[in-house]
C-alpha cells in the first residue's frame, strides 16, 4: 500500500493514591455520585490545592519505569476551557516544564523489536463525568464530581507508530510496565487506563505530516485497533477522492456500536487553552537523591526479567514473555523454581496445566495449588514415582481438595509401578490376550508396538513405568 499511518497515543493512567493530588478527599471507586467532594476539588472560592506528594512519587516512579528524564524543576499550569463537568472551568496539569520527559520503551513487531520515544509524562487532576439520561423524554443529564481531582499521569508518545497492531503492542507494554510499578491497577473498565490516539496519514516515503485527527472515547485496547483501522481508511478516501481538505484537524469520538468515527468539535491548539503557571502552587523541585532512592524502590521490570528468564534458566523467550506478562506470575514461576522444580518443566506445567485453571494471572497467589506443593508434584514425576499422565489427575485433586501430592498420591494408590517383575506379569498377560497385534509387529508393522504399550498402561491403570514397559516389550517382542 502506498500510504501510512502516522500515530501517536495519549495514555492517562490514574495514579493509586488513597487521597486526591490536590486535597483529602478519597479516590475509591464506586462511591455515591458527588460523596467525595470538598470545598477544593468543587473549586470554591477562597481554596488552596496542596500538591499529594504520594502523586508526585508514583508519577516519577512511573516516568523512570519508561525510561524518562526525571527534571529537576516542574511546575503546574492552568489549562482554562468550560465544561459542564469542570467546577473551577480550568483543569490543573502541567504544559511546558512536565515532571518527566524523554522516554522510551521497545515493542515487539513483525520486523522485531521498535523504539517507540515518549515525549513527556505529566502529572495532572481528573475532570468530573458527565452522565446523559437514557430516557429520552426526560432529556437531562446530571454531572458527578467524584473523579474530580483524581491524580492521573498522562504518557504521550511520540509520532512513532504505524500500524494498528503497533499501537497495540504499545499500549500492552505500557499496561504491563505501570503494572509492574504498582503505581497503578491500570482498570480500564474503572477508568485507570485511558487512551486517545493521535493519527494522520500521507505517503510513504514522505517525511511532512498529515493533518492530525484525535480519536476519543476508546474503552478497550481492542477498540483503538479499531478505530485506527477506521480512520486510516477514512483518510485514505478522502485523499483518493480529491477531498483531502475535508481532513481536518478535530477531535472525533469512536462509535463502537457502528464501529465508525464521528466528529466532535475542531481540535484546539495550546493556545486556545490560555495555559499560565498556577498561582496557588510552588513549582516542583526534584533532587537526585530523591530520584535515586525512588529508582531503588522499583521492582524488577518487565523487559530485563524476560532476558534473565532465558539466560538463568533456559526456557524459550516465548515462554519467559509469557510468564514476564503479569509480576504475579512471574513471582508464582520462580518460587516454583526455588523449590526444586526443573526449570522448563515448570515453564510447561504453568502455561499450559495451570494458567488453563485461571481467568486472571494476577490471582495466581490466592491459587489453590501453592508454588512449593506444584514443585513437589513437578519433582515427583522427575523421580518416577508418577508418570506425567498421572501427575495431571494428581494435579486436579491438589486444587479440588488442597492437600499435597504426596496424600493424594497414597490415598489413591497412584504410585508408578517400576518394578520390572510386576510391569512383566502384566506384559505377559497383554501378549496372550493380543496375539495378532504381536503377529503384526513381528511381520514389520511398527504401530502395533504402540497398541500394545497402551494395553499394558491400560490394565496397569496408568501406573507402569512406560520406559520400562517398553524396553521389556521390546525384548519379549524380539526374544
């Protein structure tokens, strides 16, 4: 195709302070509308904001994660517009001196791995929402001033993404980073996690911009795939039916009902915004011993646990990507590990046994089955006390009743049997009961010998050592 896009994404991502940035209220989530409001964050006359330090720390915690400059002096502004849902009709952020800039962070894509820069990352108060009737003949719309104050830090990126799946790939890697910081539960169904996407389109080739449309009201990652794909299209058209000024600079909500894109109102410039610094709060000064002891406060992130999995303990990267996908689980794998299981067989058993009996990853620490009894499952099939079929049966009664391997394995009598004369007797017995199968695998048919290893596994209930059921089938076979 002869044109691309050109994306850049807006992720606000609310801070997980007990408290709002700029006053006492609570930030707890699904309170009676307009229950957590004070004189501050309702904006009356007279009030003072005073800065939440905790916002301050998790903000740059959060620009560290991604690789951002920490700078040593910020300051907050007034962003003044008029809506129903702002009290004081000015949103307090911060414009040109933000907390952290110049960041990055590496996404994987089908030519491997990209850099994707990150302008800036500032910290800012939430709006109010605004909520519309659903009866029409009712015609009102209320407005709730719970969220208002709420501390978010808003990450812009840089122009770099070209595709919808790049700006997939971005988003996952940034949920997945704030999530490892703990600053954030980054819920996008409450509002933790939200996203607008910057977008234009030219030729390939080309190093002039579009004309630059913002796309809002996207709950769900899926739906900025969407929604890219739409305006791509959308601008395409236009371009190719000679209507190329019809592309405008605007703000376009996302339809997701019709899975289109509509026109909102024509995008403001900065300007239009009126941004001065805010009177009512001092400007922010980092130190870099403050900065140092925050930069060791942060866990071992994504990115560099991934490439230690693989060099530590030789799994596949797949495997360590994903088990590095959510902290929880990465924490589960390595205890698994510390209480003697292999490694890869952990690896294996994790991905597909366990991770198919959870819905959400970061639960696995209430999971049934703790690390040290699935390492002891894992390590009693290394020794041949059960086979790996076995171990699966054992593995569900370990989460059905929550009794360690070992119990189970004895109360039910699942031990493998390795003892050569009674893995012998059962063979004998399989041989006079299938004289043909025998007949065909003397006269070259091969698959008959995997029928009668499966006769002998069947009468021993599953509990003959197969190494051994085959090594004395093949002797009486060619004896």
């Amino acid at each position: 195709m002869q044109y691309e896009s050109v994306i850049g994404l807006e992720v606000h991502v609310q801070l997980n302070t007990e408290t709002k940035i700029f006053c006492g209220c609570s930030t707890k989530f699904g309170a009676e509308p307009n229950s957590q409001t004070c004189p501050v964050c309702l904006g009356l006359p007279g009030v003072l904001p005073v800065l939440n330090e905790e916002a301050l720390k998790k903000g740059i915690l959060a620009g560290i994660a991604l690789n951002c400059e920490v700078s040593e002096y910020s300051k907050f502004d007034r962003k003044n517009y008029f809506y129903p849902d702002l009290p004081k009709a000015y949103q307090i952020s911060q414009y040109d001196m933000p907390v952290c800039k110049k960041g990055y962070i590496d996404i994987a894509t089908d030519n491997g791995m990209k850099r994707i820069g990150i302008t800036r990352l500032h910290l800012e108060e939430d709006a109010g929402k605004s909520i519309h009737s659903e009866d029409k003949s009712e015609n009102a719309s209320f407005v709730d001033l719970n969220r208002t104050g709420i501390p978010l830090a808003e990450i812009v990126s840089e122009p770099d993404m070209r595709t919808a799946d790049e700006a997939y790939n971005y988003l996952q890697k940034i949920k997945s980073i704030i999530k490892y910081t703990g600053v954030s539960d980054v819920n996008m169904e409450e509002g933790s996690l939200r996203c607008d996407v910057n977008i234009s389109v030219r030729l390939k080739g080309e190093e002039k911009f579009g004309e630059k449309v913002e796309v809002k009201n996207l709950n769900s990652f899926k739906a900025v795939k969407a929604a890219i794909s739409y305006e791509f299209d959308r601008q395409v058209d236009l371009i190719e039916s000679g209507e190329k000024n019809l592309i405008i600079q605007e703000t376009r909500l996302w339809d997701p009902e019709k899975q289109i894109t509509f026109s909102m109102r024509s995008k403001e410039d900065a300007h239009d915004y009126r941004y001065f610094p805010d009177p009512d709060l001092t400007p922010v000064l980092i130190t870099p011993d403050f900065v140092d002891q925050l930069k060791k406060s942060l866990p071992e992130l994504p990115d560099r646990k991934r490439e230690r999995f693989t060099e530590e303990y030789s799994i596949p990267l797949y495997d360590a990507e994903v088990l590095t996908s959510v902290r929880q689980l990465s924490e589960y794998y390595e205890d698994v590990i510390k209480h003697g299981a292999n490694p890869k067989k952990a690896s294996n058993w994790i991905m597909s046994e366990l991770m198919g009996q959870i819905q959400d990853p970061e639960d696995i620490m209430n999971f049934p089955v703790k690390a040290a009894d699935l390492a002891s499952l894992l390590k009693l099939i290394d020794n041949d006390t059960i086979s790996g079929k076995i171990a699966k049966t054992v593995f569900r009664d370990m989460i059905e009743t929550g009794k360690k391997p070992e119990i189970i394995i004895e109360e039910k009598g699942l031990k493998q049997v390795s003892d050569t004369s009674e893995i012998e007797t059962i063979i004998e017995k399989v041989l006079l009961s299938n004289e043909q199968s025998v007949n065909d695998f003397r006269n070259g048919k091969e698959k008959a010998m995997g029928f009668l290893v499966g006769q002998v596994m069947k009468e021993s209930r599953g509990k003959a050592n197969p190494q051994i059921v085959n090594e004395i089938l093949i002797k009486k076979l060619k004896g």
